[in-house]
C-alpha cells in the first residue's frame, strides 16, 4: 500500500513542496485539538482554506508560467511601493515560519521520546537532555542534507513522507471509524462559543492557508523546469496538492473526534493525541500515528529552513537559490532557532497551536499583490484572471481579512 501511494504521490510536482508547508506538526497538533475539543465543527473552515489555497496555488503558478517571473521579484518590479511591501511580506513570511519551526521540532522530538518511553519507561527520568539529544540529530541530519541535496532530491523526500503520513493517518481513521454524519454536519459555518474556538479558527487558516505556499510555487516551478507548455500540469498539480491537503487533514481530525470528543479527554502532551487509540488497536496505533505525525513534522522542515533564503532570493533576482552561502547562513540561523522549545522545555502542543496564528497576518497582502498582477492585460495578456478565478481571489482575501482581524483579537485577549 506505501508503494502504491508513493507512485501515486510522485504524479504530483511542486505540489508535493506545499503539501509539505502546509500539513506539518503545526497542521496535525491543531487538528486533533480541533478534533478532541470540538469534533468535526470547523471542518468548514479547512474546506475554506483548502478550496482558497487551491485558488491561489493556481494564481501564482499561472503568473509564473506566463511572465517566467517569480513572486516578489514581480512585486518589488511591477507594484506600487513594491519594494516596501516585499520587505513587510518576507519578514511576516520568515517570522512566522520560524515560529511554526521552532513547534514542529519540538513536537517531533517530543514525539520520539515519548514513543520510546512506552517500551523503555527507564528513560522518562531523562526527559529534558533526551529530547534536546534528539531534536539535535534530527535538524543536524536535516541541515546536511538542505546543504548536499537539490531540488529532485528534495521532492522525492517530500513524497516518502507524505506517502507516510497518509499511509499512517488514513489507517488510524479506519481503527477509530467516526460517524459519518458528524463529518457532514462540521461543513456547516460555525464557530465554537467557548474559550480557544477564536484561536483554533485562526490556527486552521494559518496553518492551512500558508503564505509561504504560494510564494515559493513559482520557485519551485522553477525547479521542475516547468514553463508555459505545462499550464495544465500546474493547474492539475494545483487541484491534486489543495484536494490531498484536505483529505489527510481531514483525516487527522476525524481520527481525533472518534478518539477523544465524546470522552472528553483533554490534550497537554504529544503522547496524549494516540494515548486513547492503544485500546482499540494496540500500542501498534500509536506507532502508526506516531510515525504519521513525525512524517509530517520532517515533510515541513526542509521547506520551512529553506524559506528565508527563497524569498530573499526571489526579492533580488526571482532565482531559485540552493547553493549560495546566504542559503546556508540563513538555513543555519533557522536551524538554531528551531531548537528554543527543546532547550526551555516549553509545552509543544501550545507552542505549535500560538504559531500558527502569526501566519494569517501577511496572507491579504500576499492575495492582494497577486490580484493586481494576474489581471494586468500587458503583462498576462489571453492568460489573465478570468471570471472564475477573479471570484475565488477576492472570497479569498475576503476570508483572509476577516480572519486575521480575529487572530489579532485573539492574541490581544491572551496578553
């Protein structure tokens, strides 16, 4: 079965790269608090974002596969102010990025240790130097190959981890087995009236519509050497990425509903979102959901270590830049940074579901730069935005605008 969903994940191009920016640790830990805290309730919300992320992964594949020219080197060129406003987009992009960083590591190496001390419960006396030891290894392993790797490296990795993490969270559905209606009653608009339903709301879009997602596309489209001659290969790798985003987050949270929301079980650890599963399937299910989510935790490193030099390189020449030595000065500072949580033993759960809310606040900039280019006739000529595509962008800035004033609000309320 990995071997059929691996060949089946590798139709996918550059797709692959934003399905692996947007489900990562931060994406599972808010889905199964979603899950456990609310059932299926903001399933609405995800099918939002993933219909808009889809919107948009179209918008700036299309710019690029017309103009030949990347995001904000588009901006800084073809805008008002563009300089100014790709400065304020790359430092929201980076900040929030190495914030969802620093969660993700410390969740993933929390995640390790906490299966391990399952079989060898000696070790949870060594709880601290353990899982600083293995967030260590595991963003030095990463940063190594970020330094030896190119792009068809990157891509292949992505795939094995996401044919992995849709392996495992598909198979948990099937042990835990939700009711069907709830799923269909979480697409009605709703929002839960009680303490952190504001912030999950916020989480879910940020996570989900991550503007990183669509600043990199071009980029990446870059790497796959994909031009003019392959808008029907963007448009369908845009469809496919967006329609799996959904399916496995989806997935996640409906495993979380079925294990945890009628029980009431309330979740402060890594090992609290697969404990409720041991008695259905075995401590076997907490292997398998474990491996789901550490997959999804490394699927989102690479992409996410990456991300300050890709933009700062798109600003200044629309390049895809691998190899320089601001690509591994800037991958090594982010590589630091990711180890906070390890070092101050900070909750990763709570610090993965906070950071996520810092990535709305960029997202209608970023929507707003790219309605006024794709619709520019001298610029995209028969390929600008037409009807269709003119609608999903403003419902999506529409939506961005409402819920970064509510993140703002959110994070106002927890000073």
């Amino acid at each position: 079965m990995l071997k059929r969903i691996y060949q089946s994940l590798s139709i996918i191009g550059p797709g692959i790269m934003a399905i692996g920016y947007t489900i990562g640790t931060g994406s599972v830990t808010s889905m199964i608090v979603a899950g456990s805290q609310f059932g299926m309730q903001l399933l609405w919300v995800l099918f939002l974002s993933c219909v808009f992320s889809w919107v948009l992964m179209e918008a700036y594949g299309r710019y690029y596969l017309v103009t030949g020219e990347t995001a904000l080197y588009s901006f800084r060129k073809r805008l008002n102010y563009g300089g100014l406003i790709g400065v304020l987009i790359i430092l929201g992009v980076v900040f929030g990025q190495w914030n969802a960083l620093i969660g993700i590591l410390g969740l993933s190496a929390n995640a390790i240790f906490e299966t391990l001390a399952l079989f060898f419960p000696t070790l949870e006396g060594h709880a601290y130097w353990l899982v600083l030891l293995i967030a260590i290894v595991i963003i030095a392993v990463m940063y190594v190959i970020l330094l030896k790797g190119d792009y068809s490296l990157f891509e292949k990795l992505l795939v094995s981890f996401v044919a992995m993490m849709g392996f495992s969270f598909l198979l948990s559905l099937l042990v835990v087995l939700p009711d069907p209606k709830e799923i269909v009653r979480g697409l009605a608009p709703s929002i839960p009236q009680v303490e952190g339903g504001k912030m999950m709301v916020a989480a879910f879009v940020g996570t989900t519509m991550a503007s990183a997602t669509f600043l990199s596309r071009p980029l990446f489209l870059q790497g796959k050497g994909w031009d003019r001659n392959n808008l029907r290969d963007q448009q369908r790798d845009a469809f496919w990425a967006a329609l799996l985003v959904f399916l496995i987050s989806g997935a996640i949270m409906a495993v979380a509903m079925g294990a945890f929301f009628r029980d009431g079980k309330v979740i402060t650890r890594v090992l609290d979102m697969v404990s409720a599963l041991e008695p259905v399937a075995g401590r076997l299910a907490i292997v398998i959901f474990i491996s789901g989510t550490l997959a999804a935790g490394l699927s989102s490193v690479f992409p996410i270590l990456m991300i300050a030099p890709l933009l700062v390189a798109d600003f200044r020449n629309g390049k895809l830049d691998l190899k320089s030595r601001q690509f591994k000065i800037l991958t090594a500072v982010a590589s630091v940074l990711s180890l906070t949580v390890p070092i101050f033993g900070f909750n990763p759960v709570q610090a993965q579901i906070i950071t996520q809310v810092f990535n709305v606040f960029v997202l209608p900039l970023v929507i707003l730069g790219m309605m006024i280019l794709i619709n520019r006739r001298q610029v995209m000529g028969e390929q600008r935005a037409g009807w269709w595509l003119n609608a999903g962008m403003v419902s999506a800035l529409t939506f961005a605008c409402v819920i970064s004033y509510n993140g703002v609000v959110v994070l106002l309320e927890r000073l």
